[in-house]
C-alpha cells in the first residue's frame, strides 16, 4: 500500500530538495512562538510579545504571496536566497532590539521585516508538481507526504522553539530558527536539477494569482480550515488547565496533530475516486461532523480520543486543495497560488487563536470549542455553496 510513497522519489534529487525544504521550513513553525517566548523571557508583557509575533504572522501571509509571484516569473533560487537573507536579518534585528530594550517600534518593524520568509511548502510543492506532472496518482502522494512533514514541523518546530529560549538563553530560540532558515534555504536553492523552469506568462495572466477562477473560493476555505485547527489548540489549552492539568495540553494537541498525520499517510497510499472537488465536499463536512462533540466533552480522557478523531480530518482536506490548486493554476503560477492558500490558512490560524482565547475568557473553557465549530461548518459551507463554480472551473482547467 505505501509503494507509492517509494516511487515519489524515484526521480533524481527528490529526496534532497524535500529534505532541504523541511529544514527551511521548521523555522516557519518556530518564529512566532520563539519571539513570544524571548520578549517574555526579557520581561515584557504577553501583550506585546503577542502583537509582535501576531505582526511578523500577518506579515508573512502578506508578503509571502509576493515573494512566491516572483519566484514564479524569476525562477526559485534567484528570489529565496535575497528573501532569505532578509528575514534572517530582519530576525537578528529584532533579537538586538529585544536584548538593548530598544524603543518598541523597533520591535513591529523588525518583525514586519521578517515576514519576508519564503513560503517553502509552496516551493516543495511545486517542484513536486514539475516531476509528477504527469502521473496523478503519484502527485497525490507527494502532496500527502508534504502535509505529513507539515503535521511534523508544527509539533516539533514549538518545542523545540520553547526549550531554547527557556533552557538556553532567551535569543536562542529565534537565532535557531533564523539560522535553520539559512541553512535549508541555500541547501535547496543548490538543488538546481529539480527547479521547476520559468514560464513565460501570458497577458491574460497579469496580476495577483487570486484572479484565476475558483482559487479565492479555496483561499477563503482554507481561512475557515485555519480558524478550526488554531481554535481548536486555544480551547484544547484552556480546557487543560480549566481540569487542573495545563501541562497536559501538549500531549492532547499531539494526539490531535497526529490524527492528522496518520490519516495524512494513509490518504496518500489509497487511489482517492470521483470528482476532486466532491472529494473536498466530504473533507470539509468531515471536519465540521467530526469537530463538534468536542463542544460536550466531559473530561480529558473523552477528550483525547475526539481530538485523535477530529485531527484525522484536517490532512485529508488539505492534501485534496493543495491537489485542486495543481489543477486550477496554470504552470506559471503555480507557485503563487499555492501561497496564497498557505496565507489564508495562517490568517485563519491567527484569527481562531483570537476568537477562541476571547470566548474561553467569556464563556469558560468549553465554550472555547464553539469556535472550532463555526469555523468548520463555515468551511463545510463554503464548499457546498461554491461547489458548481470549483466543479465548472475544473473542468476548463482540464480542458485546457
């Protein structure tokens, strides 16, 4: 059943840039729980060091699409390298302001610097899309592996954050991430053998890569998607704690992650049947049926197996849009468009963290999970009511 996940890789120099990728993309999962961390660590309010790493996030879904627009036009390694260079700098920066106590604008500029991080998984991805372009099945598979090292990134990466700055000193835990950064940047960037060929782009194609048909539609779901799964970790905490066991919370929000993760794997070894946009119909409904007992769960124990089920959910819907983006965005603009996915669903991350931390404090802890809820069933909504116009814009892009 996972022979697929070998033959992935039976393309020359797969194996190093997806190796490559995941190191640059660890860091991505790091920064904004490192800088809270750090500014914490020097004394600073949780306040603050919210908004600086809520600033540094909303500007690395801004920029990213930007950067991946003209990876697309100019070619991989000639716009990572520079985007790179600047973010690590921007993060050494913001460690220097942190460490003198600068004045705090200095704070939200550096960090609104730092947004300049490329968006890895959408480059992963597309050199992914280049090689198996013409084998669906074997696209399928990348794309589940990409959401597994995602799953991956998103546990390890905060850990590992949170430990350095609390276990070392308080600038480790962004410096680690910066030089990671580095590091798997330029080691993809060498992987000249697999980067996907600048395409030339024709004039109908001018502006944001949101023009292309149905691809708004997917960015707004996966906004939805976003506010779920980052809703969900708020609520998970402070259903923790509201129990007397807080430090629980980790371990509830990796049985989550990986019901994600081994549905995830075993998604990508199965030949999925019907209409992909169908297909993304069911995940989406999946997710909101499977999100809402977490509303009346009794106790941590319940608790864990209803997180374990509605994380199995996530990977599936994410591996079916990345797969539908690969079919509605031209070759040329494959990279953006991924991104901007990537976007909404960081924006939806950071606004479910928002709406669930406000409604624990309101509610009380359980109340928490309401906002899960209503994200998901707005997914599932926005899916169901835009389904003839993704149907209708997947059939012209394979028809083309």
């Amino acid at each position: 059943m996972l022979s697929d996940y070998r033959r992935i890789f039976s393309a020359t120099g797969s194996l190093h840039f997806c190796t490559a990728g995941f190191i640059a993309r660890v860091p991505l999962s790091m920064i904004g729980v490192a800088i809270v961390t750090m500014l914490s660590q020097f004394g600073g309010e949780y306040l603050l060091a919210g908004t600086v790493s809520a600033t540094q996030a909303f500007a690395t879904a801004a920029i990213g699409p930007q950067i991946s627009r003209l990876v697309d036009r100019h070619g991989q390694r000639r716009v990572v390298v520079p985007a790179m260079v600047v973010s690590v700098a921007a993060i050494c920066a913001l460690v220097l302001c942190a460490r003198y106590a600068a004045p705090v604008w200095t704070l939200y500029a550096a960090a609104a610097v730092a947004g300049c991080m490329p968006s890895m998984g959408a480059l992963v991805r597309s050199r992914w899309a280049e090689i198996h372009r013409g084998s669906r099945q074997l696209l399928h598979t990348a794309y589940s592996l990409e959401s597994l090292l995602d799953e991956v990134t998103y546990v390890a990466g905060p850990i590992l954050a949170i430990t350095l700055s609390t276990e070392v000193s308080a600038e480790a835990g962004p410096l680690t991430a910066a030089v990671l950064l580095a590091v798997g940047v330029l080691l993809f960037a060498a992987q000249r053998r697999t980067e996907p060929p600048v395409r030339p782009q024709p004039q109908r194609s001018k502006g944001w890569a949101l023009r292309i048909p149905g691809l708004g539609l997917l960015v707004l779901t996966l906004t939805s998607v976003g506010a779920t799964y980052g809703s969900v970790e708020v609520a998970t905490v402070a259903f923790a704690d509201a129990h007397h066991h807080k430090a629980l919370s980790g371990l509830l929000l990796g049985v989550y992650a990986l019901g994600s993760a081994l549905a995830g794997v075993v998604f990508g070894a199965i030949r999925p049947r019907g209409a992909i946009t169908r297909r993304l119909l069911v995940g989406v409904w999946a997710m909101a049926v499977a999100t809402a007992p977490l509303v009346f769960a009794p106790g941590l124990a319940v608790l864990t197996g209803m997180l374990f089920v509605a994380g199995a959910s996530i990977a599936p819907t994410l591996i079916t849009t990345m797969e539908l983006v690969s079919r509605l965005a031209p070759a040329a603009r494959l990279t953006e468009s991924i991104t901007w996915i990537v976007s909404g669903l960081s924006v939806g991350v950071a606004l479910g963290y928002g709406g669930a931390g406000w409604v624990a404090d309101a509610a009380g802890a359980s109340a928490g999970y309401w906002v899960p809820c209503a994200a998901a069933l707005l997914a599932a909504s926005t899916v169901f009511l835009a389904l003839p116009r993704l149907t209708r814009a997947s059939a012209r892009s394979a028809g083309c």
